[in-house]
C-alpha cells in the first residue's frame, strides 16, 4: 500500500487526542508522586482550646480605637477613622447629651458619660469612665472601661459591652448582644438577643448571690447513658448490668411510663444519662446525676438538681427553685423560672434556645443566654 492509500488524520485530530489522554493521566500522576513522596499524611491541626469571645463586638470596636484614636500624641477634636468606611469621632474630655438632642458622630470620651432623657447617638460611643443613659435615650453602641447603667425604657440599637458592670432598668432593649466581665443586672421586660456575664442576674430585687451550692456538685461521678424507646426498651451503652430483670426492675420504679410523656417519680435520685423519644418530665425535688435528652420537650418540676446537660428539640421549661449544673439547649424556646441557678463560679455553661428564651426573676446564670429570635426577663 503506497502512502496515497493511507487514511489521512489531520493535526488537531491528533491533538485533541494527546490533549484528552494527558487529563486523564494527570490524577494518575498525583496519586503516583504522593505514594512515592506523602505529603499530605499529617492530621488537619483543629485547636482544641478555641473559644467564642463572648465580647466580641466590644473588643473588636475597643483594637480599632486603640490603633487610631489613642495612638494620636495631641488629638485634635475631631478625627476621622476608618471603620468599614471613613469616621468621623469627636474627642470628648467627658460629655453629657441634653434631653431631646442629637448626636450623628462617634463619640470618644475620656471621662464619664451622660445621656440625658429621650437623647439619641446613632454613632458608636468609646467610654473610659462611668456611662448613665437616662429615661428613654437611644443609643447605637457603647463600650464602656467601667460601669454602665441603663434607665427605664433605654434602646441599644446594636451592642453594649462594659469591662466591668452593666445594671439594665425595667423594659430596656439591648439589641443584639450585651456583655461584661463583672456582673449583668437584666430587669423585667428587658429584651435582648445574646448576653453573656459572671454572672447574668435577673429581677427587681438582687438574687442571693451568696448562695451555697451544695458540696456534692462539685464532685465528678461517673455515668451510664441509657436510650428509651418507644417500644418500652432499654439499651445501656457502657454495661450489660442493665439488661438483665433486676436492672430493668430497678429502671422502673424511677420511672412512670405512660402514653403521653415518661416522668421521673418526685424525690427520685439517678445516675444515669437518659435518652427520650417522648416528653420527658422530671419532678419536683430530684436529683440527677447525668444530662438528658429528648426529641420532644423537657418539663423540670420544682427544686429539682441537675447535674449535666439538659437538650430537647421541643420546649425546655425549669421551674423555680432549680439547679443546672450544665447547658441547657432547645432547638425550639426555653422558659427559666423564679431563683433558678445554671452552672456555678468559675464555670462557663450556656443556655440557648433558638427560638425564644424567657427569663425569670432572681436567677443566676454563669455564661451565656443565647437565641436566634429574642430573649426577654419577665
């Protein structure tokens, strides 16, 4: 066959097929170096000690202030920063806004100050002595090196931080979050998204804060977790102990299984972690040495102590009188009753309900409050 006779195979025929055999070799090629030199065999680092900065907002607005305003040998009354955008802030030796006005800058304060009734500054405020805002004023954020005390009927547009205290009167709303290092005061009616303090207390009048816990908290035990079902079963996790008939037998005087809802006895003292696909109530005056979990609701009858942490997918109510050691998470609300306690002195727990948290009066809580919709102190 002379060369006439050969089919003819243009150029970017040939091409395409060196092209398209080159991608499919190239995985190849990277599977084939790393096998021979590993290069990607070291665990992804995860830093176990991370931590949420509870006063985020404040301690963010506090570095830019500090690498601008404070940097500056003689500042001059006005000064412009850039935040997201170019700032003006005015640099005050110490302020009081009258009643009715209004301020449109940021303000820099370097003494105390004061906002008078119905006053408004739609700018943030840098505060590095006592911060008062009176009757009805209005105030787009705050970041206060002392206390802050808010009257009756306050607004917080964004954030309020303080580095010490934060005392809020009847009906204020703090917007999307509050914080502080030393305590937070929330009065009734007081409205608010995240709060975190050590501790936050509620109520008109000041809770017991010389409360004593009892010494049993403060020891660990070791618990079983068990799952029940809604064929009336019981699987332990940890041991067999517990499916035999003495364990099942023991299981059962603690508890009342009926159709609606399983309920610890009154008086009832367990060790054990506790899983439930129904309502689950726990009654007055027990105690419980484990966290529980249900995909349904959470009912905490009065003076009940619990020493984990309590989660449900529907509503969690705690009654007066109770004690939480742990966290305390809802994917729907949760209501806090009068004189409860969550966590203790030294310990950062959390209660969050996604939809709504109701406070009661004369609480204290170690942590945070969080919700997706609105917290409020009743």
């Amino acid at each position: 066959m002379n060369s006439a006779q050969l089919p003819f195979i243009s150029f970017p025929i040939i091409l395409t097929i060196l092209v398209f055999f080159i991608m499919i070799m190239i995985p190849f090629f990277i599977a084939i170096k790393e096998l021979l030199r590993p290069e990607d065999d070291i665990p992804l680092y995860i830093d176990m000690f991370y931590s949420k900065d509870p006063m985020y907002f404040g301690n963010s607005f506090k570095s830019i202030i500090q690498n601008t305003v404070e940097r500056l040998d003689s500042p001059p009354p006005s000064s412009i920063i850039r935040l997201s955008k170019k700032e003006r802030v005015e640099i005050l030796d110490s302020t009081s806004l009258p009643a009715n006005s209004k301020t449109k800058h940021m303000l820099y304060v370097k003494g105390s100050f004061h906002l008078h009734e119905k006053a408004v500054a739609l700018k943030e405020v840098y505060v590095k002595g006592e911060t008062r805002l009176e009757r009805k004023s209005r105030v787009r954020s705050v970041y206060c090196e002392k206390n802050i005390h808010l009257s009756y009927g306050c607004e917080v547009f964004r954030w309020v931080c303080s580095e010490k205290n934060i005392t809020a009167n009847t009906g204020n709303r703090l917007g999307r979050n509050v914080s502080c290092n030393g305590t937070l005061e929330l009065h009734s009616r007081c409205r608010f998204q995240s709060a975190f303090a050590l501790p936050v207390v509620t109520g008109e009048s000041s809770p017991n804060m010389d409360f004593e816990y009892p010494p049993e908290l403060y020891a660990k035990r070791e618990v079983k977790w068990f799952i029940h079902n809604k064929f009336l079963s019981i699987n332990c996790a940890d041991t067999d102990d517990w499916d035999t008939g003495e364990g099942r037998s023991k299981l059962e005087k603690q508890w009342d299984f009926n159709k609606r809802c399983i309920s610890l006895y009154p008086g009832s003292i367990v060790d054990y972690n506790f899983v439930a696909r129904k309502d689950l109530l726990i009654r007055k005056n027990c105690t419980v040495y484990g966290s529980y979990k249900s995909y349904k609701s959470i009912f905490i009858e009065k003076a009940a102590i619990i020493f984990g942490d309590i989660f449900a997918e529907g509503d969690i109510k705690i009654d007066d009188d109770c004690i939480v050691m742990g966290n305390v998470f809802s994917q729907s609300r949760v209501f806090i009753g009068n004189n409860v306690h969550i966590s203790k002195p030294g310990t950062i727990k959390s209660i969050i309900g996604k939809k709504f948290v109701e406070l009661g009066k004369n609480t204290v809580i170690y942590g945070y409050v969080l919700s997706e919709g609105e917290g409020i102190v009743k």
